[in-house]
C-alpha cells in the first residue's frame, strides 16, 4: 500500500537521478520513506537513492519492494507542470502504481520485483579524498574533457592544495586545477583515478543542478558523488568504477 | 485571377492546417473569399478551411480552382517575418502563384487541378456529443497519451457529466476527466469512440493556438473538430475516422 | 614562440569565419598580428583572415607558421563563455598551442605544416560591381533562396539601379531586389554570376554578423564578401567561383 503526495519537481529530480544509470529499479518504501539502489547493466556504476517522507506532503506506506519501469515513470512525469501536486498511490494487494495530477490519472503495472536484479550491496570503500565543490563546475568539467577525450582523471595535488581534472585525447589535453577558492573544502590526501567520461556524463545532468556535491577519491579508486535533492530531504549517491590507466 | 493581400501570420497559419493532412491540394478563390477541402492519402482523416473576403487586407479574384504544392507554399511562407504583409496574385491567364513580401517576389507554379485528387464530399455526420474546450488542454491530452499509446478514446460520460479521454499500451493507461469546470460546454450524450494517435498528433499542432475548439463525437463514429483562424475571420474543421476497437 | 590574449567571441568570430570552409589551415603569426589564407577541398572556395595585433589584449609573436586543426580549435573555444579572456600560447620550440581560460588549461598538438595544402596565392580579380549591404539581409536572401534551389544568382542591374538575387528550382524562382534605399551603396556596372547556395550558405552564418558586407562581383566571375570582425581589428574576405549557368 502506498499513499503519497509530492511536488512534481522533486520527483522528477529523484527519477532523473536514477533514469540515467538504469531502466528499471526496485523501490523500497516503508515508514522511513522510498529508498532505491541500482547498478547499471555493465557493472561499472551504482546510484542510491533516499526520499524521507517529509520529502512527501502525504507519505503513508506499508513496507513493500515496487518493480519500477524506469523510463516510463520518466515519461509520464515529464508530462505534469512544474510546481503541480503529483499524487501516487498503490491500493492494498494491487500491481499497480496509480499516479495522478491536474485531471490525469496515469496507472502504471509493476514490474515482478523477482525479475529485476538483486539490489547490490553498498560497498565498503576507503576514500580519503574529499572535495565540495559545486554541482555546475563540475558537469563544466566533464563536458570540456569531453571535447579531447573519452576518459578523464580526477585527482587531489596535496602540495598545490588543488582538485584537479586531467584529460587527454590522442593528441591534445586539458587540465583543470581548482584551488581553495574554487572549492567549498579539500582534504590534503593524494588522489588519482582515471573514469569514463561515457558515465560521468549521464551523472552530469543530474549533478548540474546540485548546489553542492561530495566527492570522494583515492588512487585507482572508485569515486563518489554525494548530493541533496528535494530541498535537503532526499540524498542521491552515485559510484563509480575506475578504468584501468593504460600508458 | 487573384489579387490578395494577408497578415503573414494569418496566413501561416491557415496553410500549417493544411499541411498538417495533406502535400497538395485545391484552393478555391471567388469573391467569397478561400476555401479548401482535402483528404490525408489514407481516406483516414480530411481538412477543411474556409477564410473569408474579410480574413485579407485586399481581395479580389475571380472564380478558379488553384492546384497547390502545400508543402512548397508553407516552406516559402516559413520565411516571412511575423506580421508582416504577404501579397498574393495570379495575373489573368497565368499558372503561377506570385508571393510578395518585403524586397522578394516568389513566383510557384500552379500544379494542375486535375492531377489533385477530387476534392472529397462532406460527409453527414450525427456527432450528438458536443464538447466545447481549450485548444490547449485538448493537445496536452493527445500528448500525455502517446506516452502509453498509438491510440486513444474519447468520449462522454453523461451520468458523471465528464468529457474523457482514455489510452491504453500494453501494461499501462491513462485517462483523462474533464468536468464542468475543466470545458466550456458539454452534451449530456453518451459518447465514446477510438482514434489514431498519429493523426491527432499532426492535427494538434494546429488545434494547440486555438482558444476553443467545438469537438463533436458519436459512439464508434469519426470526431470533428472546428475552430477559428484569423480571429474569427477563417475556419477550421478536422474530421478523423475511428479506429476498430481490438478488444 | 606566441603569447596572446583575446577576447573570447573575437577569437571564436576569427575561427568560425574559417571553420565554414576548412577543417585545418595554416596561421601565420608575427609583429603583424595573425592572418591565414585557406581553399576548401573542392577549390571552389577561398577564406583569407586578419587579426590585427590591436585585436587582441595582448600580442607577442616570433615569425612563425602554425598548422591548425580548425575543427578542434572551434570546439575547444565552444567551451569558453563569452566575454572571457583566452591566453593563447606557444612556448619557444613548442609544438603545442596552449589555451587558457578560466581554471582550464588545453594544450592542442599543432599540425606539421608541410601537411596542410599549400597556402592558396589571392587571385587578381576586377570585380566592379560593388555593392555595400547588411550582413542579415545578404544572409536572409541566401536562406529564401534555398527553398527553390541549389543556386542563386547575384547581379547588378544598372539601369534599375538594383542589386538582385535570383533563384530558380525546377518549377519555382524568387527574385529580390534592392534598390538604393537598401543597400548602403551600388555601382552602376552591369553584373551577374551564378552560385552554389551550397558554400553561401556555410558562409552565411559568419556574415550574418556583419554591419557591412561589401560584395565585388562581375560577369561570370567569382564574387568576393569582405567584413570586418572584432570591431574593426580584423577582416574576413570570401571569395567564392562561379557556377556554369546551364540553359
């Protein structure tokens, strides 16, 4: 059973964050809220996903495990106005996810939950390198390094106090180096991992609207990406594997 | 003879009516003013435009039938700036279209009346169910529903005085409920019949600036939709053929 | 050895104006400022370029010939925002041209320039029929004539005193003429060429910008667009052969 009541907007974002790694998703809804995790098809990223229910205006729900269709779900909140209430709901013993708004009633089947991939663990990971910086920087970043590359390296220089981001093309490169004042906070930790710009890329779109996100780094590490959505009531992390450096 | 001058604009936007169904057609001048009848290829949907003596600054012609490449015109009229004045005219005895808008002069050659498929009869129709409602809530209804499906009925439920639209895809569906408050007026008529997307789409374009459109339906039967140009000065009527119901 | 700074969209203005016509070309730098002269594959096109040293904040330059590849410079200046300074620079004995801006730093591996096809010599050309006109309203005719045709014909027509464009498709033509109260200034000499709408085109999106666009053209000759960009500290000349009227 489910009975809840967002902004349109929020929901979006949450849905979005998820869209860009996988097409279908177990969400897991209980008193605390709606939680997801979910590992793209080729292994290399996982997002995370929590929505407390004051992220909701009505939130009540009885524990259960929802077989989303991502990229439906997707498409039908695409079509409601910013700013509108969006009313979801799942009546008792139902396969349905019935979503409403203005004079629309959308109702959507459930996936069997049995025939999405097991969630996956999160993983203990020693990331000693953390940087804050803020969301559009670092989607600017990634889509200059796409200009010369389909891979990039994120690093922490220690010595120069800098966050810095390396990529190189058959022929040319780009640096970005950004220091104390470009950083909202940088740990004095050496780091370097070099990561696909293919996946960065698909984060970046949810990531530009951040006003803050987390990074953690270490060497030939994976990296994390930690950022608020719903006005600091729901959290998305994304991880992603490193790509082997060859030289 | 033809000798016309129009508001781009008003012009525009009589001509995307057409080309919405139709690549060719006849336009009928005479001193009643403009007048076109066509069907799609399919025999699946028709159009219909009048615009009247009044619906032009100038306008004076004598009694023809013009073969018209709809396509070529809506490309050349795409390149007059808004609101500027569009002169039309055929000298006695020519088989060329002349465009004049500011420095340019576009000269197109009239296709042969003959080689246009007959103009089509209009057809009696009994649609008792009459909906009077906003352009653009009707083209946000076609547009919400091509996200579940290619097909999507409308109809009248006259005990929950409701005008309805409902698509159905594999696993999920939507539906629409317009009440009293949501239309400008409504039979209390039992109606319900089912349609092609595809065309509603192409005629949305459109049936979207319009600030009312008169929407007559039956059971099983086509849907009409009428609505005004050129501020009142021209019209448009819309006629689709249903779809079987596959149940 | 170079060191330079320029206003970003002066610099992105210079580029484009190249990019229209070649993917790799050949800048000469030296106390002069920076010019290149270039031919498209099928030698039917010319650009030639000059940056003044006034063009940019600043200028130092050792003689010396660059091989560029135009196509990535054009990218990675798609990344700058507009109004920032861009340092260009090339250290002494250096074969990489480094861009910075912002916290970004791009090395770009310069071409050898004995790769690139020969700088083309300037061809000795009367063209008197000289015509001064916007930059929008050249490229506006361009655009109106490419709904007919592939081709369009420039002239002057003495007598009228107009310059003229005209476009013929296979059933279709448009003429424009302007006549004094259009063009900045018109000789009276007897011109007319054909040409692909093809390479005007590509031309157009850099004159569009242009105040002023003089335009030399002859009998049967090639025509020249000269413009000025970066605020009168550079100049772009475009010179494009004529076509075969075929009657």
């Amino acid at each position: 059973m489910l009975r809840a009541t967002i902004d349109a907007d929020v929901f979006r974002e949450a849905v979005d964050a998820i869209a860009a790694l996988v097409s279908e998703c177990r969400f897991h809804v209980d008193s605390e809220g709606m939680r997801t995790r979910a590992v793209d098809t080729a292994n290399v990223a996982m997002v995370s996903l929590e929505l407390g229910p004051d992220a909701f205006e009505v939130f009540e729900a009885s524990e259960s495990a929802l077989g989303i269709d991502v990229t439906k779900l997707k498409n039908i909140i695409g079509m409601v106005n910013r700013g509108d209430p969006l009313m979801l709901s799942i009546p008792e013993e139902s396969q349905r996810l019935n979503l409403a708004f203005q004079s629309y009633q959308y109702s959507l089947t459930l996936l069997d939950p049995n025939t999405i991939r097991k969630d996956p663990n999160a993983p203990t990971l020693e990331l000693p390198g953390k940087v804050v910086i803020e969301g559009a920087k670092l989607t600017n970043a990634i889509k200059a390094a796409a200009v010369v590359s389909d891979k990039i390296a994120l690093g922490i220089d220690p010595e120069a106090r800098v966050f810095f981001m390396e990529a190189e093309g058959d022929t040319d490169n780009i640096r970005l180096e950004l220091g104390p004042d470009d950083v909202e906070s940088l740990a004095d930790v050496k780091a370097r991992s070099l990561f696909s710009l293919d996946y960065l890329k698909d984060m970046a779109k949810s990531m530009s609207r951040a006003s803050q996100i987390e990074i953690g780094i270490g060497i030939d590490h994976p990296v994390r990406f930690t950022f608020e959505i719903a006005g600091g009531k729901g959290r998305v992390i994304y991880l992603l594997a490193p790509r082997i450096e060859a030289d």
